[in-house]
C-alpha cells in the first residue's frame, strides 16, 4: 500500500503557483519523499526527491515541513502542459538494495487557461 | 526523452500468442525494472533486476517472464494472456539501488490489449 495521501484532483489557473499537497505521516527517518508526474498515457516523469531539507530545481520547488510529516510540491508559474496525475511517492530500503517506487492514485493536477 | 526506450509502442495480441517487449536504456544504468499499469489502477511493480540478475519478483503470474540479457536491455515475454492483461507496461531504469538518491527514468510505455 502506498504510503502517501494526496487530494484526488486539483484545479490551478494557468500563470499561477500550483501547491499540491502530500501527507504522509509515517515516513520513517531514512525514507526519501519523490515527486512524480504522468501526462495521459504517457511514462511517468521524475520531478524531484527530498529527505528533510526544502529542494529546488529547474521544474519545482520541494517544501518539506519539519516534522516531515507533510509536504508540498510547488510548480511556480503552471502552464497547460503541466496538467498531468502528480505522485507523491516515500521510498524506503528493505535491506536488499532501494526499494521499487509504490505509487498511489495521485493528484490529478488540471491548469485552466 | 529519458533515454529509455520500449517497443513495441501498441502491441494486440490474442490469449494464444507469444510476444515479447523490448527496453532498452541509453544512461549506462545498472538496474532496470517493469511496471504494469492497468486502467484505473495504481502502477504496480512487477520486476527488478540489478546488474543483469533478478532481485525482486512481485507476484507475477508465469506467463510474464523476463529476461536482462545485459545492463541495457530488459525482455518481458508473454504468453497466453488473458484479457485482464491489458495495460500499459513501463519499464524503467537507474543508476544502482546502492542508496534511496538512486533516481529511476521511465520509458514511454508499450499499450498492450489482448483479445
């Protein structure tokens, strides 16, 4: 099961910062938090990954809350082809190596123009 | 583009066929893995292989078989399906799974439909 919760679905206007949050209470100390995106039909797409400090990159900023109970992916000016289903994903080691990624349902994130 | 390549990209097959799926990944990555997809589902992990051996077999019924002939290529034959098979499979490769940073790169997907 995944270990993640994320709202179903999202609405964000084109130009806008889209927040998309993810809880994910019992993240063990070692478990990183990935974000993933998957355009219709299409293979999913790596974002960005964190342990407990905030991450930036050139698609989107990580905010990681201090508990690490939570956190929230932000796109900062969403654009049409940003719509896609946004996974939030905890990933641990079983001992033999990192784990495979467990998706969930994820966020389906629409960007109205 | 991943650097990660499947084929075929759409793929009809009846329950009595064999065929088999392609990867192929262009990063020099040691570990390699296949997803299944089914509508409406959660992707689900199927296989791992790390460094050409398999280390991880998810449940999978014995008429998916995969084969890592090298760290590049990554094989998943079939053979009689059944229809509930239909879905889209993804592959995926990393670097190693030496540690949690070890960040995986999907393909595009080959859309499978068994009649």
């Amino acid at each position: 099961d995944a270990k993640t919760t994320q709202p179903t679905s999202m609405d964000c206007a084109e130009g806008r910062a889209a927040n998309l949050p993810c809880n994910h209470s019992t993240i063990s100390g070692n478990e990183y938090v990935y974000w993933y995106r998957q355009i219709h039909s299409q293979g999913p797409q790596y974002i960005i990954h964190g342990l407990k400090n905030n991450e930036t990159n050139e698609m989107a900023s990580l905010i990681i809350t201090e508990d690490r109970k939570s956190s929230t992916l932000i796109l900062p000016h969403a654009t049409l082809r940003d719509t896609a289903v946004y996974y939030c994903i905890v990933r641990g080691d079983s001992g033999g190596g990192a784990d495979g990624l467990t998706f969930g349902k994820g966020t389906h994130l629409i960007i109205q123009p | 583009e991943t650097g990660v390549t499947q084929t075929p990209r759409h793929l009809v097959m009846g329950m009595t066929n064999k065929k088999s799926l392609k990867c192929e990944q262009h990063l020099g990555h040691n570990a390699m893995y296949w997803y299944k997809q089914s509508a409406k589902k959660p992707l689900e992990l199927m296989f791992v292989y790390s460094l050409e051996e398999r280390v991880e077999n998810n449940s999978v019924p014995s008429r998916f078989s995969p084969e890592c002939p090298n760290s590049s290529h990554l094989f998943l034959h079939l053979h009689t399906l059944q229809p509930e098979d239909s879905a889209l499979y993804l592959c995926a490769s990393s670097q190693d799974r030496v540690d949690l940073t070890d960040t995986q790169y999907f393909g595009p997907g080959t859309r499978l439909t068994v009649l």
